[in-house]
C-alpha cells in the first residue's frame, strides 16, 4: 500500500486521489473526502461500493491483495503513524469474563456513559448475567464502549449499530458527537435512520466512487447526484 497520513491539527483530515484494490479488481476510484475535527462523517452506500476497504485503509487492516495509492493528510505537517492515532472497533469478547475483568468493564461503562446514566446502567445490569444469553447487539454495545473508552484522534466505527433496537441508538448518536468534540469520528453504516441521527457530514459511496457529500440534511432533502437519489430512496 501507499496511503499516506499526516496530522492537519485542529482541522482534521483530508483523504486526496485515493484508489485501491485488490490484485487486478479495482474497488476505490479517485475518493477525495474531508474528515474534519469536530463533526461525525458518515460513510453510506449499497454493498459492494467499497465502504469495507475504505475502512480497511484507514484502520490499516492487513488484506490479501490490497493495494492503495493516494493520500490521508492534512495541509503542511510531518507524517505521522496512523496507528498510534487511531481507534478502531476491538475484537469481540472471546474468553470467559472472570470477575476482575467484569469490574473493568462496569468501571468503564460509568466512564464512557456518564452523561447517559441509563447507558450505564443497561450495560452494567447486562455485564451481571451469563453471556451465553446476550444478543449480538449488546456485544457489540461493549465493543463500542471499549473502543470509546481509548484516547484518539481518529475513530472508526464500522456499523456500530447493526441489529440495536432503537432505544440505543440515540445513545450511539450521542457519543458519537461526544467524541467528535476533539476529533475525527468516522462512521460506516447501512442504517439511513441512524445516519441522519448521528452523522453531521454524509458521503454517498457508489460503486467506488463518491458521487456526494456534504452536510447531512442537505445530503438527504436535497441530493444532486442520480446514483445518490436512487440509493437514498431505494437503498440500491
């Protein structure tokens, strides 16, 4: 791969000519895209528009045959390593939670939620009773407070909100905004609804392309793009 990156400060960064691919298959094709400091950037599109790779790239993901040109960067700074920036979804719980770890993981919950005490609650009740009866989207509640709970100037949220009933997802939309107070905040989701509740900046992938971006509402009541206005009526 050659993306690059480099810290813009304050104003966040700036993804320029970016392609990529995979061996011969083309997937990214020319992505120019702002990633400001202080807003939610949300990255929609129907599967197969490369929404995965992109996210791949910037969490530097190790793929099979990924190849990329282009750059993530910012207007006159020293490159920096994005790894040490950057936080991404953690992996899934995997081992038994032995009480310690059960402690860690309330303690974080009042951290990371304390402005949404029933956040907080919810998740420490659902931490006192046996995993084997948890659903998928209150393991990946956890996953999304860990990941919230690290310190970082990007974040990276690759459908934090897949099967949440909807009472959470007012709970996703806050901290993301939380977050974003100081830093970038990257969201990839299918969810339209949850789109317009969280993010403050849509773009609209197709196919490898970004055919629109710009502030949400406008993205949503006003797009000019074919391939945007069918995707957001349709979904396709």
């Amino acid at each position: 791969m050659s993306l690059s990156c480099a810290l813009e400060g304050e104003s966040g960064y700036a993804i320029e000519a970016l392609h990529a691919g995979y061996g011969d298959l083309p997937v990214l094709e020319g992505i120019d895209l702002s990633l400001p400091v202080g807003q939610v950037t949300a990255i929609v599109g129907p599967g197969g528009s490369g929404k995965t790779t992109l996210v791949r790239l910037i969490s530097r993901e190790p793929a099979p045959g990924l190849w990329s040109t282009g750059a993530l960067l910012p207007a006159g700074s020293a490159p920096v390593v994005l790894h040490q920036l950057l936080a991404t979804e953690v992996e899934p719980l995997s081992s038994p939670l032995d009480p310690m770890r059960i402690r860690e993981l309330e303690r974080l919950a009042r951290v990371v939620w304390k402005n949404q005490p029933d956040a907080a609650n919810e998740l420490v009740e659902q931490l006192g009773a046996p995993r084997s009866t948890w659903q998928r989207w209150q393991h990946q509640l956890i996953r999304f407070t860990e990941t919230c709970g690290q310190l970082a100037t990007i974040y990276v949220f690759d459908e934090p909100d897949t099967d949440a009933p909807s009472r959470i997802l007012p709970w996703l939309a806050a901290k993301l905004r939380e977050l974003a107070r100081g830093s970038v905040v990257l969201l990839v989701t299918h969810n339209l609804l949850f789109t317009r509740l969280a993010a403050d900046r849509v773009a609209v992938l197709v196919e490898g392309r970004l055919v629109e971006s710009g502030r949400t509402e406008q993205i949503f009541t006003r797009p000019g793009h074919p391939r945007a206005q069918r995707y957001l009526r349709m979904g396709s």
